[in-house]
C-alpha cells in the first residue's frame, strides 16, 4: 500500500472505489493524469461483495438445477434438494471473502493512489479525506473531481423497523445462514432475484408487492412469466399489499409485519428490496452550492450541471443503476476529463461520440438473473409510445424456435421487439425465458447501433439456436 500524503495535489480525484470509481482511475491514469481514490468501505464497492457477484454466485446453481431439469435424461438426476452450504461457500468465494486485497493491488498497479477515509468536498477541486484513525489529508483537484459513491438501499419509515433488524440486499446476497420463512418486500429487480434464490435454497418466501406486478419497469409479459415459475416453485406472492408495520419481539425471534389490510404474516427474515437511494449525505455538497443527500443532475459527459470541474459517475447521477451502465459512463467521463485537461475537442455534437453517456437514454441492457430470466435493451413499448415514436411491437412465442425446444423440455418465453416506422430500426427489445441472457447483446447492437431492419434481414442467425428468434421476429414484423 502507498503511503498517504497529508497535503498532496493531483489531477483528478475520486470519491468512491466501486466498479465505477475504478474505471473512471484507469481511463485517467491512461490518459497520463495523476489520480487519487477515495474509499470508506472496501475497494470493489457494492458490486464485488453485496451485489452483482454475491448475488449472481447464488443463481447460478439455482439456475442451472432448473435448466438440467428440464433437460430429458438429465432431469431424474438433478430431483434433490441444492447443497445450501456448497452454493453459500461458492458465494463466499465470489465475494473474495469480503477481503479487497486483490482489487486495492489493481488499483495500485494502474498507478492510483489510494486513500482510505472518508472523502467530502470541502470547496472548489477540494477534497478531504478522514482516515479511521482520524489522520486528516487535504487534496486538491487541478482538473477534475468524480464522485462515484453509488446508492444505497432505501428502508422505509415503518414503526417498529429499527428493532426488526431488516435485511437489505446486503444481508440478502452475504447472509451466511438460509432463513426458515422469508418475506420480500417489493417485486423489483432485488426482490425477484432474492426471492428465486432463498426459494431454491429451502427458504419458505412470500413476496408483498405494492403494485399488480413484478418487474413493473420492463414489458409487463416479464413480471407475469416469473411470477408464474416463482408460484410454481412454492414462493407466495401477493400484490397490492403495503407493510404499515414490522416488530421483532425478542432479537433473535420471529419478526411480524402487518399489513394494510389487517393481515399479519410472520417470518425468520424480511427483506425489504423497495428502491435506492444517492450515498451522498455526508458528502460535503453544501460547500459547494449543492443540496446533501440528492442525486446529481450532469450533462451527457457526466459532469454536474452548472459545474466546470466535478463529475458525477454512476448511480448517483441517477441515469442507470446498474453496474455495467456505471462503468461504461466513467470510460465516458473518463475521456472527457482527460480531453478538457488537454485541451482537446470534445465530440459532444457527435450522438455515439467518445464523450457522450448516449446509451444511458438509448440503449440500457439489462438481464435478471431468475428463472426464467428475463433481459431488455432500450425502450418498452410503453416509453416508446410516451417518446412520441411512432411504433410497432413485435411479439414471438420462444417456444416454436428450434433451439428453444432442444435447450429445454417444455420451454416458456416470450421476445418482443419494438420497431420504429419512420426509421425502420429497432428501439428495444425485451427477451424472457430460460438461457436467453446471453441472447440480450445482439439486441443491445441492433438498438445502439441503429441498425437497419432491411440490414438485420442478412444477419443470418445460426440454426438451431434460440437466437433464430431474430429471424422470426423479422418474418413476423415483414408479414
């Protein structure tokens, strides 16, 4: 480890050492600029131990026990229970047992320097940065600041939640033990994904959604077809329920929530998985005009409007909370810090240039990781009709592909394919079904890209493959 400098002025400094903060040191350090990170917590951030890799480790096997079963001559195998204690030990190793050895020698490799504190602005390219131990370091900035602290899980103000001891979806994905009865609240992302897992691994799970469906932000045929394979794997969903109030009578009982209509339901566990929130309270914002605990407004560059100097990477500009979203703004902002310290022309008139975050409104993928999973790129049918495109959607049972009936005995799912008439391009896509994760990024292509469908018609798909899917869609929309 480098050691700390107590007054030191670098070229660019970053609050926050997740994905996001990492890629926005590397682009700058590749650019020859001098870069200091700033990390409270572990560097890797809240993807590498409570989110996209714990979380995802804990799918896998989930996943795959549903695909061997459906899979003739495989399936009377594959009957019996997971092995909790394997698939949480995989996990474990996943989260590199929640040690940043291996990402804090990365960052170090590249060139950055590391301090770990706590870092908040203190003026103009000024940084502070509070140690553990109390050491304050004073940095200044001569280019650029890039707050990348991401987002935190929102609890909501209920009586009796601080005594219940909620989880988030970080004692959802770090858990060591699998609860007896778990309750999810909300039917997002998190809430689906959780529940898929603590299911397969024994959990009895009842799911409280406060709207009519899951997975309310993509085409409403996703949220139906997991319900459907969730209800059929045991879990109970109810939706149009709201918590008014959890208690937790003894610290290591049961805990209660009851519930808008009189009902109370009991459970070893409660997650609440019911939105996010900017990691920027005790950011030091006010000092320089800006409102604590609020997400940051930038432009296409990732800087924050009304700003020459401080950026904004990540969930906390609030364009997409994703992580693979996070990383490909700060190559983004990466390029445009270095090309404003250099004195470079900035492609900012160019809709796809190098210095423009253009899929963040166009072109976002993303898979759920349930089963059936369930990915989508670009615009619903929905947003695109609320855009002011004129549209036309596209739908395709998965299940009469060849390659969807040779992938899984009884196969369930669905594509969509959302058209625009007067630029006869395609403006998203949304796939559901087993295995077709890996599908989305020909879709993300076809939506980035622009591509035209006359041209999509020679993009010949591989036979029997589920992504002959393309074709039909295209013979569907032809007629």
């Amino acid at each position: 480890m480098t050691e700390a400098i107590e007054n030191a002025e670098y070229d660019v400094v970053v609050i926050g050492a997740g994905p996001v903060g990492e890629n926005v040191a590397d682009r700058a350090r590749a650019a020859g600029l001098s870069t200091a990170v700033i990390e409270s917590e572990l560097i890797g951030g809240e993807c590498s131990y409570w989110a996209c890799m714990p979380s995802k480790a804990l799918l896998r096997p989930v996943v795959a026990r549903a695909d061997a079963r459906r899979v003739p001559g495989l399936s009377a195998a594959v009957q019996g229970p997971l092995d909790a204690d394997a698939v949480l030990a995989h996990r474990d190793e996943y989260a590199s047992h929640w040690k940043d050895d291996g990402q804090a020698g990365w960052l170090e490799g590249i060139g950055a320097h590391i301090y770990r504190g706590v870092g908040r602005l203190t003026g103009t390219r000024q940084v502070s940065v509070t140690t553990r131990g109390g050491t304050e370091h004073r940095l200044t900035a001569r280019h650029a600041v890039a707050v990348c602290t991401g987002s935190r899980a929102v609890i909501p103000d209920l009586p009796g939640i601080a005594e219940a001891r909620p989880w988030t979806s970080r004692e959802a994905t770090s858990s060591k033990e699998v609860p007896g009865r778990l309750i999810v609240v909300g039917g997002g992302v998190v809430g689906v994904e959780m529940a898929t897992v603590w299911q397969a691994l024994g959990a009895e799970v009842t799911m409280l959604i406060r709207g009519k469906a899951l997975l309310p932000k993509m085409e409403p045929f996703a949220g139906e077809l997991v319900a459907e394979a969730l209800t059929e794997a045991g879990a109970r969903i109810r939706t149009g329920v709201s918590a008014t109030a959890v208690r937790r009578a003894a610290p290591d009982g049961p805990v209660t929530v009851e519930l808008d209509d009189g009902e109370q339901l009991e459970a070893d566990e409660i997650l609440f998985a019911t939105g996010r929130a900017p990691r920027t309270d005790d950011l030091g914002l006010d000092t320089v005009g800006l409102e604590p605990g609020s997400w940051l407004d930038v432009d296409d560059s990732c800087r924050v409007q009304g700003s020459t100097w401080l950026y904004a990477v990540g969930d906390v500009n609030h364009r997409a909370l994703l992580t693979h979203q996070g990383k490909y703004q700060a190559r983004i902002a990466g390029a445009a810090i270095a090309a404003r310290a250099q004195d470079v022309p900035l492609l900012e008139t160019d809709r796809w240039g190098a210095h423009v975050a253009t899929a963040d409104h166009a072109a976002v993928p993303q898979v759920v990781f349930t089963d059936p999973e369930a990915a989508s790129v670009g615009l619903t049918l929905k947003e695109a009709e609320a855009a002011g495109h004129r549209v036309r959607a596209v739908d395709y049972d998965l299940a009469s592909v060849a390659g969807s009936g040779l992938y899984a005995q009884d196969y369930r799912g669905r594509a969509r394919m959302i058209v625009d008439l007067d630029r006869e391009t395609v403006l998203g896509v949304t796939f559901v079904g087993p295995g077709i994760g890996e599908l989305l990024h020909s879709a993300t292509i076809a939506v980035a890209g622009e591509v035209p469908i006359d041209r999509l018609w020679h993009a010949v798909p591989a036979y029997p493959t589920i992504s002959e899917v393309w074709l039909r869609l295209l013979e569907t929309y032809r007629g």
